[in-house]
C-alpha cells in the first residue's frame, strides 16, 4: 500500500471515528429529549385530567364523560409538548431549557391553552367545557409543570456533571489574549459545558505582511482540522478591536463545520447586556443599546406608581401632618430639605424630603450624612431608621419626576465626584430615579465615601435598568417594607 493511500486511510478511520463520537453524542441528546417530552406530556395529561376530576366532583357530586376529559387531556398534552418543541425547548443542554426554562414553559402552556379554546369554539366543545374546569386545569397544569421542570433541570445538570449526557463541546480562540484568556473561559461555561481545546493564535512576531498571513491561515487550517475531528458544538472568538480581519478570516474558515459560531469582542461586553440582530434598512446590524422601556413599559410602570403614589398619600396625609409638626417642634428651619439631584437623562430635579438635620449655612461645602453625624437632629434619626423621611417624594413621583421604584437619585455633587472614575454612572439615569431600589434593598444605602461603595451601588443600579419588569418593581417594594437588608445603614 502506498504512503499516500495510507495517510488517506488514517484521515478516514479519524473521520469515522469523529464521526461516530459526534453521532453518539446526538444521540445521546435526542434520547434525553424524547425521555422529556414524554415525562412533560404525561404530566400534563395527568395533571389535566385530574384537574378534571377534583371540579368535577367537588362542584356535581360526580363525575361523567371520562372518556371524553381523556381526549381533552391528551390533546393539551400534545398541543404543549409541540409548542415545546417549536420553541426548541427540549435539548436538554441548550440555553433556552436552562437559563430561562420556566418562563418558556408558562408561555408553552398558554399557547396549548389558547389553541385548544380555539378548536372548542371552532367545534361547539363549549357544553362540556366549563369555566370552572378550566380554570382547575390551568392551575393544576401550571404547578406540576413548574415542579417537573425544575427537578428535571437539576437532574440535567448532574447527569453532564458526571457524564451521562454528553455535555457541549466548546472551543475557544482567542488573538493575544494570554494573560485574560483563563479569566475569560470561566465565565465562558456553565455547569454543564466543557471547554475541549483554546487556542491563542498570536502572529504579531512576523515582520511582513505575506509572512503573517501564511502563519495565519496555517494556523486556523489546523484549528479547524482539528475541530473537524472532535466533538465540537461551539466555538468562541475572542477578539479585540485591532483584529477584526483575522476574525472574517476565522469565521469564513469554520463556516464549513457544522456547528455554532460566536463572537466575543472585548471591550464590547459591557455594552451587550441587551444586544440583539435587527434589520436596518437592508443590513443585518447589531442593536446594543435601547430604550429601557417600550411605550408600554411606560404606560404600566406609570400606572404601577399612580396605583401605590395616590393611595400612599392618603393614607399616610396624617403621619406626614404629625412628622412636620414634630420636626418644628424638634429644631429650627423648614420641615422640608429641597435638594436638586440628577434626574431622568440627567435632568435636574428638586427632591423632597423631611429635614432630619439642622438648618447649615449656604456656603458649607457638601458632605455626606455619616454614623453618628452631629448634624442629624433628634426627630431626625428616628425618621431616617424608619425611612419615612422619604415619604415627601410620593409627590415628586405624583409630578412625574420620580418612579416608586428606580436607582436612587444622588446629589448632583456626589454624582460629580465619581463621575470620571465609575464608567457608564450616568446610564442609571436611562430611567427615572426612584424613592426605592434595587440596591438599597440590598443594603447599600448610607455614605458612599469610597469609589468602591460607590461601584458597587451603581452595579446594582444597572443591573435593574438592564432587567427591569413590573415584577421586579413589586419584588422590590416589598423587600422595601420586609427586608432587613431595605434598613441596614440607615443613619
């Protein structure tokens, strides 16, 4: 046999074997698949016809047409495991199972829902379908779905844990990123990833152009062999601005491998949180910026703060008479503390509180209330452990200047002091500012005495800008009331 038909023979038995290694895998994957699509259709055919059942007898006495509830609960059972399916739910590795798998089951579950109400008025289903059944049925599907799913995430994560199911395969290559590159692949996995190769592909000691190019795309054939011959899912780019080229040449490379392809430019990351491909014009661009709310988010974040501001100033319009009264009482100067901080879009606004200090000559300079600070009055320090020194700012959100819920708003001298050491700071101002937030509930109130204080404040604070629902808005006013971190540092 020549060398020739034996190198040939080598390079088959590796594909082959590749081959077999990747088949394996799929296989693998469809078995676990199918085994929760039927665990997750039984659920919900039983849950549905024992939905059935329990109103059945507790509202009639009895129970009748069991056959027909079997059909019902075998088409809601179908009509979510599809929905299931479409929304590619079921591979048991994939990111939309594990990051946010209760979400996309609830909407699963609404969609098999509206699809069998619409086939029940299509076919006149309605005289066997009450109400009140129904209603029993969407309980009872939501809860034990929710159940299943979160013991079946655990059972997923274990099992690529100890290598029952093969977990994904990633490969990273990164362009002279030796000293971050460790940092960066911890971040890169999830529990149930492996990094299978990184490769860091560094040609800057080449002193002509043709030289590195040669050494450039020698380097990215091997890569790509290689890759051809592993079980691969994935591969990461890890790149800086001044290596856009190689990165075209990267990807124009594995475009021929059937996996997936991501990018990860460094320098960028903040900036991605929300990053999504949209349409501009006749291009595909990347959207890494927009409006924290849509027209709708408006509208119900706006209505949320009337429904709480309005009632909230009734109810408390005698504590907020007696407060004042005692503060005139308590020392000399005005019941209210007026000062102008930074609102939405950086705005000025004057925010109202209750005065908790003596009156201070205006040419003081600034100075943050600290532990013990001589210049908090008695009635004072009683309110700010109580918070109700806030409470003057329901008129602020009854102006439209505040939110009920929102990053606090900082003096606009405070705001100055960090401004140039704490990047994006001004982008908590994306929303407007609120009597409550994210970061105080969880315990960073007081002096911000110190760049690092102050980062992590703002860390929080960008963090609800970034994930903001109306959920997260009734979350936090009510760890506002019932959480102990909501009153730590309060001086």
């Amino acid at each position: 046999m020549s060398a020739e038909r034996k190198l040939r023979k080598i390079e088959g038995e590796k594909l082959s074997s590749a081959g077999r290694i990747r088949n394996s895998t799929k296989n693998s994957r469809m078995y676990w698949m199918t085994l929760v699509a039927f665990i997750e259709f039984s659920v919900i055919f039983v849950a549905t016809y024992i939905a059935s059942v329990v109103y059945h007898i507790s509202a009639y006495g009895k129970f009748s047409q069991a056959n027909l509830y079997l059909a019902f609960s075998f088409v809601l059972g179908a009509f979510y495991v599809l929905a299931c399916l479409i929304d590619n739910q079921y591979d048991p590795l994939g990111e939309k199972w594990r990051k946010d798998g209760i979400s996309r089951a609830m909407v699963a579950i609404i969609s098999a829902f509206s699809i069998f109400l619409s086939l029940a008025f299509v076919f006149e289903w309605g005289h066997y379908l009450s109400r009140g059944t129904l209603l029993m049925q969407l309980v009872f599907v939501t809860v034990a779905i929710i159940f299943v799913r979160v013991i079946l995430v655990q059972r997923f994560e274990r099992a690529a844990q100890s290598g029952q199911l093969q977990s994904l395969g990633i490969v990273v290559i990164s362009f002279a990123m030796t000293d971050h590159l460790a940092n960066y692949i911890s971040k890169l996995c999830s529990t149930s990833d492996r990094i299978v190769r990184s490769y860091d592909i560094n040609v800057s000691r080449f002193d002509s152009e043709k030289s590195r190019n040669r050494a450039m795309a020698e380097k990215i054939k091997q890569i790509r062999n290689e890759c051809r011959n592993s079980d691969i899912d994935l591969v990461v780019v890890i790149y800086e601005a001044m290596n856009r080229t190689d990165v075209v040449k990267v990807v124009e490379a594995f475009y021929e491998l059937p996996l997936r392809i991501r990018l990860l430019p460094i320098g960028m990351t903040p900036f991605m949180q929300r990053s999504r491909v949209v349409e501009t014009g006749q291009f595909p661009t990347l959207e890494i910026s927009t409006q924290p709310f849509s027209l709708f988010d408006h509208f119900l974040k706006r209505t949320f703060d009337l429904a709480v501001t309005i009632p909230a100033l009734v109810l408390f319009s005698p504590l907020l008479l007696l407060v004042a009264i005692a503060i005139k009482l308590d020392s000399f100067g005005s019941v209210l503390f007026r000062q102008i901080r930074h609102g939405l879009n950086n705005e000025p606004i004057e925010v109202l509180k209750f005065r908790t200090m003596k009156m201070k000559k205006s040419q003081e300079k600034f100075q943050q209330t600290m532990k013990d600070d001589p210049r908090v009055t008695r009635i004072g320090r009683l309110l700010r452990r109580t918070n109700i020194d806030e409470l003057p700012q329901l008129v602020n959100v009854l102006r439209g200047e505040m939110s009920i819920v929102g990053p606090r708003p900082h003096a606009t001298v405070h705001n100055d002091m960090y401004a140039n050491q704490i990047k994006m700071m001004y982008r908590r101002h994306n929303v407007k500012p609120g009597i409550t937030g994210w970061a105080q509930v969880n315990g960073l109130r007081g002096a911000t005495d110190t760049c690092d204080k102050m980062r992590r404040r703002i860390e929080y604070d960008l963090y609800y800008v970034d994930h903001w629902s109306i959920f997260f808005d009734i979350k936090i006013l009510l760890m506002t009331i019932l959480s102990k971190k909501a009153y730590m540092n309060a001086f």
